[in-house]
C-alpha cells in the first residue's frame, strides 16, 4: 500500500509539474506572437529550466528571430534607398539649371540692393540646400563593397575615446577582442555615435559587451550616453533616411551606419531601455573572428 501510495503521490507531483510546463511553453507561444504581430523580431526568451529538446527549438527560435529581423532592416534600406534615388535624379535636374540661374542674377548690378534681391537670394539658397540634399544621398548610395579583416576592436576604441577627449569613457570588453569588419566603416560608425552623443550634450559613453550565449559567431555591444534621451515619437523613424531632429543636421549618420553595419554582416539598432546611468543606448552586432570563436 505503501508503494502504492508514493507512486499515486508522484504521479501527482508530475501531473502539476507538467502542467506548469505546458502553461509556460503557452506563455511563451503566445509572447512570440504577440511580438512578430507587432513587428518585434528583438525577442529573446530564455532557455532556463527546459528540457534539452525544448531548449534547442527555444534557441532556433530566438535566431530565426534575429535572421529575420536583419533581414527585415536590409530590406527597409533597400526600399528606402530605390525610392530616394529616384527622388533625388529629379531633384538634381531640376534644382541645378535654378541654382546657377538664380546665382547669376545675384551678381548683376541691377538686381544688388533692388526689392528682387531677397526673393532670388531665397531661390538660390533653397536650391543649393536641396543640392546638399543630393550630395548626402549619395554618400549613403554609394558606398565600396566592406573588404573585411579581423580588426583587434580595443585598439580601435580607444582611438576613437581619444577622438572625443570631452566624454568620460568607460569601456568593458577583452583586451584581446577581435572582431571581423572592414575596419574604416567600423570606426565611421564608432564616430558618428561617439559624435551624435556629443551633440545630445553627453558627458559620459559607456561600451561593454552584452552576453549572448547562444551565438558565439557574433559580439554584441551596448553603446550608451547619458546625453539628452531620444523623444518616444522619433524613436520608430531614427534609422529612415534624412530624418532629423536637428537644425543643421543631414539626417544621415545613423542610417548611414546601420547601412554600413548590414554591409558588413551586423547590425545596429536603439536599445530598447538604456541601461543605468545612460539616457540612450543602442545595441552594435558585429562578426567575431575565429580567434575569438
């Protein structure tokens, strides 16, 4: 009876258990479709406390999701770029037969201090704005094929910390990290970070590497500041081309870099909560060497 009794008493223990499990892998269904239904590819569930099998489709999961998203972001700077090239080839053959036009009347005697001056200085200066417009364009179109090389990741930051002397750096990855990148887009893209945080009026940049167990092909990096945060509305359109913020701005760098990034087989994207003391973060994939592998 005794047996019995224990046997009757586990087999409840492993009914409730099994229960659990069940409701905790419909948890997880359900929080992987609610992401892919609003266009969150970022999620990562965790691998804890499954059985190996289970564990193993978790870990395909949360990749598929990561392919997916990067493929998601190539082919929105795809789509951006066929839609601005066109845009920008009217542009220029509009703007630039005005702005050389306008430029010679501005130098007649009798158009010099005559009520037509201001109206044409306006004609002039908003034709070579849109002009600059084009020059910005194509410096995102036109990048060189990344010839890639391992690129010791250390070395180059602390050549960018000393670059940008004003900000406190703090700096948290192996001296001995080596990544695989083409080394001058790497550091464009190091720079226009390091310069956007310059411009939000940062004082402090951290970078430290973000533990990804289930990828051991790729280095993930946090780089944030503690400058101004990014507004909640601007943060869906931070990476479209040409959006801006600032006055002066192209709006370029920071989908110039993810561009870049993609190019080279990575990635760069706004982290979704910056991590302490820092107002914005955003998360940097990069290939690791097999030196580090």
């Amino acid at each position: 009876m005794i047996w019995i009794l224990l046997f009757v008493i586990a087999g409840v223990i492993f009914a409730l258990w099994e229960v659990r499990r069940q409701r905790s892998l419909q948890l997880r269904a359900h929080l992987m479709q609610e992401a892919i239904r609003n266009h969150d590819f970022t999620f990562r569930l965790p691998v804890d406390g499954l059985l190996p099998g289970e564990r193993a489709m978790q870990q395909a999961l949360n990749k598929l999701g990561e392919t997916v998203r990067q493929q998601v972001n190539q082919n929105e700077v795809e789509s951006w770029e066929r839609l601005t090239r066109v845009l920008t080839h009217e542009i220029m053959n509009a703007t630039a037969p005005i702005t050389s036009i306008s430029q010679s009347m501005l130098g007649r005697d009798d158009v010099k201090g005559s009520p037509l001056e201001p109206g044409i200085q306006a004609i002039f200066d908003t034709s070579r704005h849109l002009n600059n417009f084009v020059v910005n364009y194509r410096k995102m179109s036109e990048l060189e094929k990344p010839v890639l090389t391992d690129v010791p990741l250390r070395s180059m930051l602390d050549d960018v910390c000393k670059a940008y002397p004003g900000l406190t750096w703090e700096v948290i990855i192996p001296a001995n990290m080596v990544v695989r990148a083409d080394a001058g887009m790497l550091r464009q893209v190091l720079m226009n970070l390091a310069k956007n945080a310059v411009e939000a009026e940062a004082k402090k940049m951290v970078i430290q590497q973000i533990k990804e167990p289930s990828n051991n092909r790729q280095l993930m990096l946090y780089i944030g500041n503690d400058g101004l945060p990014i507004p909640a509305e601007n943060r869906q359109s931070l990476f479209v081309p040409f959006f801006t913020t600032k006055r002066s701005g192209s709006g370029i760098g920071l989908s110039l870099s993810r561009r870049m990034m993609i190019q080279q087989g990575g990635m760069l994207d706004l982290a979704e909560k910056p991590q302490s003391g820092c107002h914005t973060g955003f998360i940097l994939t990069i290939a690791l060497s097999q030196h580090n592998q």
